[in-house]
C-alpha cells in the first residue's frame, strides 16, 4: 500500500504569523509533523504544500518532498484543502505514479 502524507503549510496564519517554523520545544513546528510521518508503515513520500520560501527550505532540509511554491489562488483564506490536495495528486502522480490513499495533515 502507497499512502502519501500531504502537509499543507501556508505561511499565511492570521492568529499566529508563521506558525509553522515557530521553534516548539526545540524544532520548528512543521518538523514535529515531519518527523511523526517518517515513523508510519506505508508512507511513499510526504510532500509540503506552502507558498512560503522559508518553510519550504525548511521541510525539504527535514526531507520532504517541497517541489514547488503553492499558487497564490490556493493559498488564500479561502482556499479549499480540497483543491490544495487535487493539485498536489495531479502533480504527484504525473511525476511518480498512483498512490492508494492520501493523508491530509493541516
């Protein structure tokens, strides 16, 4: 079974401004999510999906897939997680082949 994690990380938070490379307990917040994903049977690739430069500098140091800037239309306060996730399969799967499931981490 193929399982690929999706983190969807804007840089965009209103109540906590870059929430997401914010040191928690000594690393960065997204690195918490990352380092959790790497332990769990089944997961081909965990991918980020942001618009910001500095937390994809940061997953893909930490070894996550981060192969592009997310597009401004998707990275708004209305953006849909579901239109992030169809975007990131689309690309995923043109790139590496089929998966079997998706694991949304917000």
């Amino acid at each position: 079974m193929k399982i690929l994690a999706l983190i969807t990380a804007r840089g965009g938070s209103k109540r906590i401004p870059n929430k997401n490379i914010k040191n928690l307990c000594g690393k960065p917040l997204i690195e918490w999510s990352l380092s959790t994903l790497k332990g769990i049977d089944n997961i081909c690739d965990i991918l980020v999906s942001t618009d910001n430069e500095s937390i994809a500098e940061l997953s893909s140091k930490a070894g996550a897939m981060v192969p592009w800037l997310r597009p401004k239309h998707l990275a708004q306060d209305s953006s849909s997680s579901v239109d992030v996730s169809i975007h990131a399969l689309t690309w995923y799967q043109k790139h590496h082949g089929g998966i079997d499931g998706l694991l949304l981490i917000q």
